[in-house]
C-alpha cells in the first residue's frame, strides 16, 4: 500500500464522515443560533432552553435523513471493500 493509496482512503473517510454529520449539525447550528436570539430579545438565561429544542432538532434532522446517511456509509464501505484488492495487491 502506497503513501498515495493510504491518503486517498483517509480523504474519501473524512469526507463521507463530514457529509453525513452535516445535516444533523446544520439543523443544530441554525436551532441555536435562532434560540440564541429569542433568549437575548427576550433577557431568558436558562441553559435548557438551548439543549431541548437542538435535541429534538437534531433528532428530527436524523429521523428525516437517517436512510440517505446509512445508504451514503453502505456505499462508502461497498467501494472500500471491493478496493481492498487494488490497495493490498
């Protein structure tokens, strides 16, 4: 296995990483940010009004796009694992 074979694997490893958390962590930034806002207009400090509502975002965000997630991961190991071959050999 070559250097250039070990760092394309980690780059596509990485990159299906980030495209399959990025769903979930959009809808938790944009839940926060708009909680955010409402607690400084409305002078409301209270730490669980942030955590319940990016919970149950992030959750709904999973629910919503938790199949396109799992067929992006089966594809991703189908290819790594018919690359094994052309990698070892």
């Amino acid at each position: 296995m070559s250097q250039n074979d070990l760092i394309y694997v980690a780059q596509n490893a990485l990159y299906t990483t980030m495209l399959a958390a990025a769903p979930m962590l959009g809808i938790g930034v944009l839940v926060g940010l708009i909680v955010s806002v409402f607690q400084a207009t409305t002078q409301i400090n209270d730490q669980t009004l942030v955590f319940v509502p990016k919970i149950l975002a992030v959750l709904l965000a999973l629910l919503f796009t938790g199949a396109w997630i799992m067929n992006l991961l089966a594809d991703y190991t189908i290819k790594l694992i018919g690359g094994i071959n052309t990698i070892i050999g």
